[in-house]
C-alpha cells in the first residue's frame, strides 16, 4: 500500500475471469439475422477512475464484476433496391466492492458502471433505384440512457439535496434545476427541495427509489436522426478512369 497526502493506493494481484459467448445465425434470401449473447465473471475487476477531478487517469479495482448482454444484427441485404441494417444490444456492467486497489476507498454496495445500458440500436435504410444511379439513405440511432455516476438524489420527500459536491460548471452541463432556478456560474445551487429538483439531461430517480444496482442516476433517452442522398459513381467511370463520389447528409 502506497499513501499519497490523504490518500492511500492500494496495489491488487492480476484479475482471473470466466467467460461465455454464445452466437447464433439465420439466413435466407431477404433476411440475415446474427446474434451474440456474453456473459462475463471477472475476479478483481478493473476499470479507470480521474484524480481529483483532474483530466489524470488511473486504473482502479474491486473485488468482482459480473457483465453480461446481447448483441443483434438483422439486415436486408438487397430487395428491389432497398437495403436496411439494424443493430441492436442491451449490456449490464455489475461492479462489487470493496475496492481492492487504486486511489482512495470506497467500501459499500454494489453498483453499476457507465457502461451499463437497457437498450441501445442503430438503423440504416438506404434505396437505390438501380445498381449505378444516386441513392437515398436514413438513419435512425437509439440509446435508453447510460448509468449517469455520482449524481445527488433525494433520499426521502423532505430532507433537502445537497448540490454543494459539484461545481457551477458540473451542475449547468448536468442541467440541473430547483424549481424554476437554474445554476450559473456565479451563482451555483446549493440545496433544493425533492419537489422542486430535477434535471432535463438526466434522468434521476424519485425521491427515496435511488439503488447504486438496480435503479441508478441515468443519461436521458435519446433520438437521432440523419437523411441523406449521394452518387457513388456521378460520371460513370470505367475501370480504368476515376470515380467521382458526391453526398450530402442532413
């Protein structure tokens, strides 16, 4: 063990791990579908942690983790023009202490990293009406919400939440409100009342629902969407000339 000011650095012996995948795939002649399922013990499991709040990483570990999930691939490889991918996934990121090494301590229950998410998916549909002329494509990605970290919660409908461990900055890109009242630099929250507190880019559980394992701070829900047109081959070259793309994406 190595101390550093307050702080100790506990040095851990190499993980083990266990691990299972499994894949499957069917085919025909519209239609290809892949999946993946993982499962994943790890014994002195491993991930990276900042010093102080300083851009400075370091690996930090606990005692185990326990990651499993799937992963899907369904896709139309050409019908009539029209071609479409979607993939999708879903990852559950189980870390257990007590912490075995790195900087500093934190000894308590288990919780759930900011790999861990419900639901995730992309899809590309792409049509072109014939093999060498312009093509129109859309794409649609999902994600359910990422685990969000040390966000503060209401532990009960009255004791007031405590805003002063995050700075003005933190509190304004976490978008964080009271009510009606938003930080600014100058002026950052320092308490607010469960009623009143909320966030519009995170989701935060109800007052008193809060679990570091099964109901923890998240990312909120997002869409995003992109259309787009383009030519691969704008002056029909031959082999032995240069092709000549274009394409323009909103």
């Amino acid at each position: 063990m190595l101390f550093l000011g307050d702080h100790r650095v506990r040095f851990a012996p190499a993980s083990a791990m266990n691990s299972m995948r499994d894949s499957s795939r069917r085919s025909g002649d519209t239609l290809v579908v892949d999946g993946d399922y993982l499962w994943k013990y790890t014994h002195n499991a491993y991930d990276f942690s900042d010093l102080l709040n300083t851009p400075i990483f370091f690996p930090i570990g606990w005692h185990n983790s326990k990651i499993s999930g799937f992963n899907a691939r369904v896709s139309v490889p050409n019908f009539h023009g029209f071609t479409v991918l979607t993939v999708m996934g879903h990852a559950s990121a189980r870390y257990f202490q007590p912490q075995v090494g790195g900087l500093g301590t934190s000894d308590g229950p288990v919780f759930r990293i900011d790999h861990d998410q419900n639901f995730q998916q992309t899809t590309h549909v792409q049509y072109q009406p014939w093999k060498r002329g312009p093509w129109m494509a859309f794409n649609w990605r999902y994600d359910s919400g990422l685990v969000a970290g040390a966000v503060p919660f209401a532990t009960d409908t009255t004791t007031p939440v405590d805003l002063t461990g995050l700075s003005a900055d933190q509190q304004m890109q976490a978008g964080l409100f009271c009510g009606n009242v938003f930080p600014t630099l100058t002026a950052p929250l320092v308490t607010c009342a469960p009623s009143l507190y909320g966030s519009t880019r995170l989701k935060i559980p109800a007052p008193g629902t809060e679990s570091d394992d099964h109901n923890p701070p998240r990312v909120n829900p997002r869409h995003l969407f992109d259309t787009s047109v383009g030519d691969d081959d704008l002056f029909h070259a031959t082999a032995t000339s240069g092709v000549c793309a274009s394409r323009s994406s909103i």
